[in-house]
C-alpha cells in the first residue's frame, strides 16, 4: 500500500519560499528604516543564493530535514527559534555591523527586520507539516508496520496498554512472534502469529516491517542478545518494553505523555544533528581531497597501468550499513584475476601483489577511489572496514555479535584499522572486531576526528600494509 508520506522535500522547497520572501522583506524593511526609494543593488541575487544555502546547510544540520512523522511540534517549535536566532546573530556581525552607522539603534532594527519574519515564516511552516503529519497518523492514512516478539503473557500485556493508550504514534502491530511457542494464543484477530522457529529476517522482509518492538523479561539476557544480534543488520527501528528496574535506573527516558512507554535501541546512532553533520563532513573531505589529490590521482593512474596489464580500478561487492551490497573502489594492487580460485585474503608478502600495489598499499593510496564511495554516501570516512558477505557469514558462524558492526556505515578508515590495520586472515578479522565494536558503541564525532589524526599520521609513516 502506497502511503502518502509527506517527502521531505516539500520541506526544503518550504524553506526556499521562506528564503525569498524574508530576503526580500528585509530589503524593503529597510527602505523604510532609512527612508529611500526601493532599489535593488549589485549582488542582490548572488546574496539571495548564498543566503538560501546557508539557511538550508543549517536547517539540515540541525535536524530539520529528518523524518517529520517522529518530531514533536514543541520541540520542533524551539529547535526552529533556536537555528533562527543563531543565523541571524552570524548574519548581524558578518554582514549588517559592517555597514557604519551614526545611531546604534539602525543595526537592531536591521537585525529585528530579518529575524521576526525569519522566526514568524519558518514555525507557520514547521507547524503546518507537523501538524498535517500528526493528522495523518490520526487518520491512519499514514502508519508504520510494527512486529512485536515476546512471549505471549508479556506481548499480550504491552499490545492491551497499546490499544487503550491515545498517543497517535503511527504503529500499526500487523505481526506477532510467539516465542512460547503456543499455537492457539493469538493477540488479536488482525495480528498475523509466528511461531518461535520463525525465520525473523523473512518475517520482517515479507511483511515490511518498520518497527520492532521486543516483549521479553530483562532475566532473559542471552536471548535478549540473540535477538537484538539477529535484528543488528536490518533497516528497522529496535524498541524493548521496560520494566521497574529500566525506569529506576534512568534507562527509559521518554516525554511521550499519552503513549506506552518504550526503550529505543540506538546503539551506534548519532543524535540527527550529528548525523548530518558527520554526513556533510564526509561530503566535505571527500571533495576537497579528490580536488587536493588529483595529481596523484593521475599519477597512480598511469603507474597501475604501467604495472600490470589490466583495469585500473578494482571493484567488490562489500556489505555496508544495514546489511545492504555495495560496490567498493580501490585502485588495482594485484595482478588480473588473483581470485580465480575463490576469496582468499591478501598477506604481507603476498604473491599476486604487483611491484606498485606494494608501495600503494604502503602508503594507502589504493583507498583514494573510495571517496567517490564516500561522496555517494555508500561509505563514511570513519567506520569499521565493509567485509564480502563470505567472510561475513564465516566470522557470524562463531562470533555473532560481527554483525553489529553493520548498525552503522563502513568507512575508509577506522577504530580497527588505527589499532590493527588490514587483516590477513579470518582470524585477524575476529581479532580486529573488539576495536570496531568499541567504535560503534561509542561513536562520536570527537572520536571521529581523533581516528582522522591517528590515521593520517600512519600514512605519513608509510607503515600500511
């Protein structure tokens, strides 16, 4: 069933319109602060066009352009005043008290003619889409797909508080995992039952589901572990229902009044502003450093070409973020069909690698395509190394807990590549995990640019491998 989601980019067309009528407005608020004839001076449209990508960079940095269907209208409301109130104080000492003045008063009625129609446009806006958002949900023209796995005295608790609560939160409980095991007990007669030997990741795929939302007692750690491992690589939104102890404990902490509490599990999530943040870095560095970096683009071009015969690139299907295949880059360090047997890992005086693919991998100049992977958005600057699903299903095997490290998305560089560099073996693949697990757990971007130093400093060491 198509739903009509409200497409975030109505959002920014919203705010393009907002751009030009208060660039406008302030232009002729300000013939009337100095009284003279309206006039449109030289660069007038080029300042209209930075002025527009300004406001946009920071609405998206702050959040605003993330699922409307998930915000509050308050906390909304005063996340707008705020990035308003900011961008007009950086336009205020950039640009308006540079023009001198004989009375101070001229610079604050500038300053309130771009900020009270700024502030008056943007939350009229804001409050227009979330409220039709929050009609929506209402209505149930709009609704997420829920699945709830528990047992079934617990599941059948929660889905009772859910049905009576009166938040309008959007979850629609379509399909119900038993892990009793018990075949008459059913939720609901709109609520599909699976049994516990269910195959979780076909349910989630058939029914398209969204939300997940666990009904198991804390006493039950190894399963609650087995299902968040089975549940790490998929595109859904993990929640687990508290008990007294998670409320005691300050592990719930929610403002959602009218709904059924719940704990969201957002290990290796950046809250939105950082996320964004780190998504316009990554599109930042990527640039810049192909720009930097383009005569040694060229000049690793022509010496892979004269190394070997064969493609200049190489390309492989890696697993990323959420379990999705993509196609990763690297300049060819090896000679033409070194795999013609299967998978099999590079090692340090590896046969297959060519004179050149040596110094390459020496001083990481292989990775350079793979900022084409960043600028994409398939690939982060920092994260754990992206893995073929061979050697993914073979570590899984024994070390299930591998595939949290798909919660967030592969990078160029990371935690295990600082500490332990490019692994050899399966073995060495296991042994670099803790590291990358350290990073998904404790992703920051602090931590971020702390990795960006250290690995910098190893290239310039030449002491890759």
């Amino acid at each position: 069933m198509n739903q009509p989601r409200i497409n975030i980019r109505w959002y920014v067309f919203s705010d393009i319109i907002i751009c030009l009528l208060t660039w406008f407005a302030f232009y002729y608020l300000r013939t009337l602060i100095y009284q003279y004839n309206i006039n449109l001076p030289a660069g007038f449209y080029s300042g209209f066009l930075f002025y527009t990508l300004g406001w946009l960079c920071m609405h998206f940095l702050s959040g605003a352009y993330n699922s409307p269907y998930q915000k509050s209208r308050l906390s909304e409301t005063i996340r707008s005043i705020i990035v308003v109130l900011i961008g007009c104080l950086v336009l205020l000492f950039l640009f308006i008290l540079k023009n001198p003045q004989t009375n101070n008063q001229f610079y604050y009625l500038e300053f309130y003619s771009l900020l009270f129609p700024n502030i008056i446009l943007t939350l009229t806006s804001r409050v227009i889409f979330l409220s039709y958002a929050k009609n929506q949900l209402k209505n149930k023209s709009v609704f997420f797909k829920s699945l709830i796995i528990g047992t079934g005295q617990n599941a059948k608790i929660f889905y009772e508080d859910f049905i009576a609560s009166k938040e309008h939160s959007g979850f629609l409980i379509t399909v119900f995992i038993n892990l009793d095991n018990d075949i008459n007990f059913k939720l609901s007669d709109s609520v599909k039952n699976y049994s516990n030997d269910s195959n979780i990741s076909e349910v989630i795929e058939e029914e398209k589901i969204e939300e997940v939302i666990i009904t198991v007692e804390k006493n039950e750690r190894a399963l609650i572990t087995k299902l968040l491992q089975i549940l790490s690589d998929k595109d859904v939104n993990i929640k687990i229902n508290p008990d007294t102890v998670d409320i005691i404990s300050g592990a719930l902490q929610t403002n959602n009044v009218l709904g059924v509490p719940l704990i969201d599990i957002h290990s290796g999530m950046l809250p939105y502003w950082q996320q964004n943040f780190k998504r316009l870095t990554d599109i930042v560095i990527s640039i810049l450093a192909a720009f930097l970096l383009s005569p040694l683009f060229i000049y690793t071009t022509i010496r892979v070409a004269l190394s070997s015969k064969g493609s200049i690139f190489f390309s492989q299907k890696r697993i990323g973020l959420k379990g999705k295949v993509f196609t990763m880059y690297k300049f060819r360090s090896m000679f033409m069909n070194a795999e013609i047997n299967g998978p099999q890992l590079s090692s340090h005086n590896d046969a297959r690698i060519t004179k050149w693919g040596k110094t390459m991998r020496k001083w990481r100049l292989d990775e350079l395509p793979q900022l084409w992977n960043v600028l994409i958005g398939e690939m982060s600057i920092v994260g754990p190394r992206p893995e073929r699903k061979y050697y993914i299903d073979k570590i899984v095997e024994t070390h299930p807990e591998y595939k949290y490290l798909l919660k967030v998305k592969p990078g160029i560089t990371g935690w295990g590549m600082v500490k332990f560099g490019y692994a050899s073996s399966i073995q060495e693949m296991i042994a670099r995990m803790p590291f990358d697990l350290l990073y998904v757990e404790n992703v920051a971007l602090a931590l971020d640019f702390k990795i960006m130093i250290y690995t910098i400093k190893i290239i310039f060491s030449g002491s890759g491998k």
